[in-house]
C-alpha cells in the first residue's frame, strides 16, 4: 500500500479490527493526517520518522491492544496534535521531547506512569520538557545500542546537546555499520551526509537490489 499511495494525504482507516498497518505505511511521505482509532492495534511501524510531513496521529481507542508507542515517534517534525486516549500506554518515549510543533496531547484514559499525570495535564510543554530532561540523562549514561542510533538523530532536534554525546563520537560511527532493510528508517533525512543515497528510485526498490548497491 505504502509504495503505491506516495501521494496520498489523508488516511483514516478507522473503525475496523486492524492488529497491525504494513511496514510500507511509513513510505507514504505525503501523509498529512493518519487516523486508525477503534482498532485492534498492537503497535505501530517502527519507521513512522519517514512521515516528515504528518500533521495529525489519532491512534486512541485501541483499548488494551496498543501498550506502547515507537521510539520513532519523537521524529514526526511536522506533528501538530496527537491522540492516544483510551489504550493502555504506561510510558511515553524520551523522543516525544523532540516534537517542537506538538500542540495538542490527548492522552486521558491511559494508566500512564511516565511521564506522571500531573504532568500530562499540565500541558504539552509540561510533557516535552520533562522527556527533555530525561533523554538528557539517558544520553549521560550507558544505553542500548538501538537506543545509541536514535540519541543521534535527537540531536538534530536539538532534544540535547553535543555535550550529551560521549566525545569518542561513537554513535555516529556505530550507525555507519548499521545495514538496512527494505523498510528501515530513511536516515537521509535526519543525516544529511547520507541524503545522495537516497534518491525516490533507490528508496523504493527491494532488498535485494538495494543491498547489492
């Protein structure tokens, strides 16, 4: 679906007994508002940064299905309002800090523990600058290597500073061996001095032709 709808700038495929969308959903680049409430959502694609143009995510009344959101949430640039209520979200991901133009958070009927309530319902700013704080710290100390390739590309949000980032620079230098699949994240957005690899051609061919470039 995903390779074929580029140009497509509304889905809402609400309503329905959804488990899953495809990988290739985070190929629909032209996607302003993405709504796939009243599912049986488990999860959501890993590669949802791909979506740089996504204004609106409704993802709420999947009730006890969904119990988390990706990491690669805090990478929708363009994310204006985002709807979680009514699942079963205990934590939000340190990356939702990086979501500068977020101006509307619903996330009532969720058991959330991070970040508290009180600070959920204090407001979306409230909520970005305590995950702020938290991905500051997480950068200070020894993480996962999965969670060492996203606090790379948080820096280009400004989520932290360089001072957060070992100096040995190993992060970058990490990601470099990092081999991608036909449905990994498009890192050309988020490093620009990957950008040449990534024309429309070569994004959208399969594997095996990718990888033997």
């Amino acid at each position: 679906m995903g390779f074929k709808l580029i140009n497509l700038r509304k889905l809402s495929v609400n309503s329905n007994k959804l488990v899953c969308l495809p990988y290739s959903t985070s190929h629909m680049t032209s996607l302003r508002v993405l709504d796939v409430r009243l599912n049986f959502l488990c999860s959501l694609p890993e590669d949802l940064e791909n979506l740089i143009r996504l204004e609106v995510l409704n993802v709420s009344q999947n009730f006890q299905f969904l119990q988390s959101l990706p990491y690669s949430i805090g990478m929708l640039i363009s994310l204006l309002e985002l709807d979680i209520s009514y699942n079963k979200i205990t934590h939000l991901p340190n990356s939702m800090g990086c979501l500068s133009k977020l101006q509307k958070l619903t996330a009532e009927g969720n058991p959330l523990v991070f970040p508290p309530v009180e600070v959920v319902e204090q407001s979306v700013e409230a909520v970005r600058e305590y995950l702020s704080a938290r991905t500051n710290e997480e950068g200070r100390a020894w993480v996962s290597p999965r969670k060492k390739t996203w606090l790379g590309k948080l820096v280009k949000c400004g989520t932290f500073t360089s001072e957060t980032i070992p100096s040995s620079g190993s992060v970058l230098e990490e990601h470099d061996g990092f081999l991608l699949s036909d449905h990994r994240s498009l890192d050309g957005f988020t490093y620009p001095r990957y950008a040449g690899m990534f024309s429309p051609r070569r994004i959208f061919t399969p594997r095996k032709t990718f990888l033997r470039k």
